[in-house]
C-alpha cells in the first residue's frame, strides 16, 4: 500500500457467512446476553448506573452498559456527543430495532458497520487490513483479536500495538470459554500473521508520485464513490532501488530527480526530490530546466533523418552563426570525425553545424514529436539544449529512442476499481511510428558510444546500455538519460534557485547514479539495449558498417572513416520482455497501490 484516503469499508457480509467464531467472540466480549436481552440489559444498566453514582464527584461517566443493540442505534442514528438525552434516545431507539429486526439482523449490521481501527470499517475491511484476506476465513484467534478491538480500536488495532492487540485478544478468548460460547477456545491467540506493513520510506519516496497521478484517477473514472483501489505500475523493488542510488551520488545543498519507465510507458519509478516533507515540489513532472547536451538526441536524430549516418564525416572546428560561437567543453577541436564519435564526446561545434545544415525549426519540431511539451525557441544556441524541459518529457523522449522510434505515452495507472468492480483498465494503444525504425537504431548506436566510451562511462554498469549526458552552463544542472533491458531511466541534479554547482557534470553524479540504479533494476532483465523487435533491415549489428555519404561535408575517405571510427558493440535487440506478474490484495476507500 502506498497510500490510502478516507475509511475503508469491506464487502457486506450476510449473516451466514460472517463465521460462527465472529459472531461468537463478538457477542462474549460485548454484550454476552445479547441473544435475551430485548435491546437493553437491564442488569448492566444498573451496574453501570452504580458505578457512575459512586463516583460522582470525580465526573467519570456511566460505562459498559450499552448493548450491541445500542451500539447499531447509535452508530447509525445518533450523534457521538455524550449527555443524557442522548443516552435515552439510544434506549428508545435500541428497542425499536428489537421490535423491528431479527437478532441475527441487528448482528450482522453491527458486525459491517463497527469501527475496528486503522480506518477500517466492518469486520471485511478489518480483516483485509490486519490480515491481508477477507473475513469468511477467519480463524478463531483472529476473530477474537478482531472482537477485542471495539472497545478502544486507537489502542488495540495491531497497526498501532500489536503486543496490546494480542494481549486483547487473549481476554476475548477467555470470555469464549467462561461463557461458554467456545469452551474449548485456545488461552493465548495463536498463529496470527499480520499483513505486512507498508515500508514507510516506500511511503515517503513515492508521494511525489502520488500526488502526480491523483488528479488523474477522477480524470480517467469519473464520480467515484464508496471503495476505491488504484492499482499503480509503481515498483516497490525499483522504487527503493531510484532512491538508494540518489542519496548514495546527490552532494550537499542539491537537489535531483529520477524517473524509469518500461518502454511501454509504465513508470517503474519517481523520485520527484530527495524529502518530500521540505518540498511537495515534483522535479520530474513540474520543474522546467535546461538540458544540456542531452537534447541533442533530437538535434542527431533530425541529422539521421536528414541522411547522415554514424559513419558520416563530420568537422569539428570554429564556427560562428550570427556573433554566436560555441566552444566544445575540452577547448580542443579533433578537425574531421565520424558522427558517432562527435555524439559520444558531445563536441558542440559539430552539434551547431548539423543544427545550421538541418535547420533549427526541423529539430525543435523532432523534439515535440518526440513528447517535449514546452516551447523550444528556433534559435541557433537551441542545439545545446538552452530550452527548458520537463525531466519526464526528456525520458519519454528517449524511451522513444529506446522502442525503435515507436510512440510512447508515460503512465502510472493501470486499473482502477470502484467497490471490487473493475471501472478502468489501462489499455495500450496501437503505438505510432514517430521516427523510422532505421534511424532510431542508429540513434541507439551514437548513445551506445556515449556510455562505451564517450561522455557517459561513468553510466557503464557492465551491461549493455545507451544513454546521453547533458550539463548546462556553469554547472546549474547535470542530467544523464538512457536505456538498458527495455528500462528508461532519466537523472537531474541541480540546486532549485539555479545556482551554479562546483564540479558539476552530467558524465558524473547523474551518470553514477543512473549506473547504480540500473544495475539493481536489470538485474532480472535480458542484456540488451533494447527489447523491441527490429525489422530484418534495421537490425544492430555487432559492427556498424559504413554507409555513403549523403550530405555535402568536409570528407576522409572511407577507409580513413572507419579506421578513426570505435566500433560501437550492440547485442542482439530481438528479445521481448518477459511478463511481469502480481498478487494484488483487494482493498477499500482510496487506496493506492504499487504494481509488481
């Protein structure tokens, strides 16, 4: 469970199938005459009568005198303030339900209207809660910790003292047996398992997820009412898995985000800021920063479309366009040089002159294609990632990349149920093909150099893996975005008030801690880049071969191409996912659960 709102009701259960030790350990520990009594018993009202007279002066109040007749006509029909007018109208109304209803009918809607603890009303939900299953299975011990909880659910619910709850347990049991309702009950609960408790730093890390997909349940189910699941893609495992690797790389006085994917769309995880309860802020669906060299995924990915391949000469030099001249972050320039090795060592010049060859407005336009859903500014410096973009937009991006050009839509809900009934199942559409198959496994191969021996080493965990480095001026934001095992994972770091960060890089703390997570979430996953089946004519192949030349630059031969040019290893990209299943526990009220 990652988060619940509101109280839990469970399934109405007929009296018949309430368990007879329910029903018994219920009525030994509340009101043992209850079967004679005709709505209230006169002989614990005279007790408690006493007890209040006796003490008088001390302003204790009359207790233990309502019967569970009483209970019902107060929980249903009267106000929960105490006085002595509404103390006789909870008689009158007690013995107007005896006249009306059957014993057993007064029982069993106690029995699915009393609070029991923990937010959960009747014993369904109560069983659901403390047990993890519903309560037609109850065992004699558990029904007894059950009936023990009425009495001061704050107390006794196993959520809040499990010693206390068992030892409650053990005086209802005993009742059973004086009473004779279960002689031969046990003396001590036994065999009780509780249902695990939510991991509260599970809890904490996944609020900014939370509140992301809340206002999108009433969005895609509409007029909710009553009990409500949503079942969440969340993974608990790589939940954990984004948040060890982001304390373990983020310095002092930082900030950063993660968010992974499935290149099907499905958040795996998000980490929208390092303590939700100092900042509500979500980095990774709210925050609007620059990326850097990451977003010359679409600034290479237009020049593929526009003809080059990894094997075309590029040149690496001066240039300036318009009084703007960018310099490469080594200050060195390596002259002419396949494509693939200028996207690996992120050389700037060589991404100014493909944005001048191609044209600005075409790569801007590649990137809303590709998800970017802020303004991207046609300007020339626009190739160095000066536009502000949404971490969630950037992983989209790639996750496209990463399915061989196919649409991807991020989500985090897959079904959603109203009282047990499924409303909503998140079905996936036929994907669009954004960008050729052809050019997407190109892409993959220019990101593959990137963590081979690029920018991007510090992101290699030992496994095949493609990805990107982005780092802005001055050091303000550091960002690593890439893919291994059909997993997409995008890394920010960076101070909120965008000031500048000493040492800063995209090739290093985003980086490792892109490395660091991916290394625990494809640990089950096959080694590969990515999962989606290639066609025949757009195969990876081990080597890259070289292909003409189609764009008017400054050329070597092809020989001197490939003998300047690291073969970029990619495994074999023809596997599929294997299935990933659940065991999902039904649940009550808004309840928020992670997925496998």
């Amino acid at each position: 469970m990652l988060h619940r709102t509101g109280p839990a009701y469970g399934e109405w259960l007929t009296y018949r199938k309430i368990p007879a030790t329910m029903r018994q350990a219920i009525i030994a520990v509340e009101d043992h005459r209850y079967r004679t009594h005709f709505g209230i018993d006169p002989i614990a009202l005279a007790r408690a009568a006493h007890f209040a007279f006796a003490n008088r002066e001390t302003g204790r109040r009359m207790q233990g005198a309502s019967t569970i007749t009483q209970q019902v006509a107060r929980t249903l029909f009267l106000s929960r303030d105490y006085d002595l007018q509404r103390k006789v109208d909870e008689i009158v109304v007690a013995m107007a339900m005896e006249r009306k209803f059957t014993k057993d009918q007064i029982l069993e809607l106690y029995l699915n209207r009393i609070y029991f603890g923990g937010g959960a009303y009747g014993i369904d939900a109560a069983s659901r809660r403390f047990y993890g299953h519903d309560a037609t299975r109850l065992t004699i011990s558990e029904a007894a910790l059950l009936a023990g909880l009425p009495k001061a659910p704050s107390s006794y619910a196993p959520t809040a003292d499990p010693e206390a709850a068992l030892g409650r347990a053990g005086v209802v049991l005993s009742r059973l047996r004086t009473t004779g309702q279960a002689p031969s009950a046990p003396q001590t609960a036994q065999d009780i398992e509780f249902a695990p408790k939510a991991d509260p730093q599970l809890r904490t890390s996944s609020r900014h997820f939370i509140d992301w997909i809340e206002p999108q349940v009433e969005e895609l189910a509409p007029n909710l009412a009553g009990n409500v699941d949503v079942f969440t893609t969340l993974s608990p495992r790589l939940q954990q898995a984004s948040l060890d690797a982001i304390s373990e790389h983020t310095g002092a006085n930082q900030q950063a985000a993660l968010v992974a994917l499935e290149e099907n769309g499905a958040i795996r995880a998000m980490i929208g800021g390092l303590d939700y309860a100092t900042s509500t802020y979500n980095r990774v669906t709210e925050a609007r920063r620059q990326p850097g060299s990451s977003f010359k995924l679409f600034v290479y990915l237009s020049a593929l479309e526009a003809g080059y391949r990894p094997s075309s000469a590029v040149y690496d030099g001066p240039i300036t366009i318009r009084g703007w001249s960018p310099q490469n972050s080594s200050g060195r320039y390596s002259g002419i040089i396949p494509l693939r090795s200028a996207f690996a060592w992120s050389l700037n010049t060589v991404a100014a002159r493909l944005g001048q060859d191609v044209g600005t407005k075409k790569i801007a336009d590649m990137a809303h294609r590709l998800g970017i859903s802020s303004p991207v500014p046609s300007t020339p410096s626009m190739v160095l990632g000066t536009a502000d973009v949404r971490l969630l937009d950037m992983t989209r991006a790639y996750a496209t990349v990463a399915s061989l050009g196919r649409s991807v839509v991020p989500y985090g809900i897959s079904r959603i149920a109203m009282n047990q009934q499924t409303i909503y199942q998140r079905e996936d559409l036929p994907p669009q093909q954004i960008v050729s198959a052809q050019n997407a496994a190109d892409m993959v191969r220019l990101m593959s150099g990137t963590v081979d021996y690029g920018t991007g080493r510090a992101a290699n965990f030992g496994r095949a893996a493609a990805g990107k480095t982005g780092t802005t001026n001055s050091g303000k934001d550091g960002w690593f975005i890439g893919f291994s095992g059909g997993i997409v994972a995008g890394v920010w770091m960076g101070r909120d008030d965008a000031k500048p960060i000493p040492g800063m890089q995209g090739g290093r703390g985003p980086a490792r801690t892109f490395a660091s997570f991916m290394k625990q979430a494809t640990q089950e996953r096959p080694n590969v880049v990515t999962l989606s089946p290639l066609p025949q004519s757009a195969t990876l192949s081990a080597t890259p071969a070289a292909t003409s030349q189609t764009r008017q630059q400054p050329v070597k031969s092809a020989d001197q191409q490939n003998a300047s040019a690291p073969s970029t290893p990619t495994p074999n990209a023809s596997l599929t996912p294997p299935p990933e299943t659940s065991e999902r526990a039904p649940g009550r009220s808004r309840a928020i659960r992670p997925g496998a």
